[in-house]
C-alpha cells in the first residue's frame, strides 16, 4: 500500500505520486483507491508514481495494488 502525496493532470489520467515506489511483487495494471477499481500506467519518468484512467482527486488517500 501506498499514500498518495500529490496529483497531476494528464488528460484522461491522474498521475499519483506516491510515498514510494509500487511493490516490484505487482503484476497487473489495476490499483485500488476507496475500495474502487481502476486501470493504471506506469509513469517511468516520474519516481514513485503511477497513473490512473481517472478525473477525480486521490491526494491522501491510500492506494492497494491487486495481485501485489
């Protein structure tokens, strides 16, 4: 699990930066935020971030990865 420190708008997405890196154990392209399912991307010019297919606002929050 990771805490969401800060977001960024791309489009479609919500880059998340996160208070680390996503578990090298995580296999799949979906993360779970308030119980709710969402697809994901890597952002691998960004440590310790991800993206997520989403408009709304995740800053603290606390993200699970499925399959990790």
């Amino acid at each position: 699990m990771n805490k969401i420190l800060k977001q960024l708008p791309c489009d479609k997405y919500a880059v998340l930066i996160l208070d680390s890196a996503p578990p090298t154990s995580w296999n799949s392209n979906i993360v779970i935020i308030d119980g709710v399912s969402y697809e994901s991307e890597i952002v691998y010019d960004l440590p310790n971030a991800i993206a997520v297919k989403s408009n709304e606002t995740f800053v603290g929050k606390t993200l699970e990865y499925k399959n990790a």
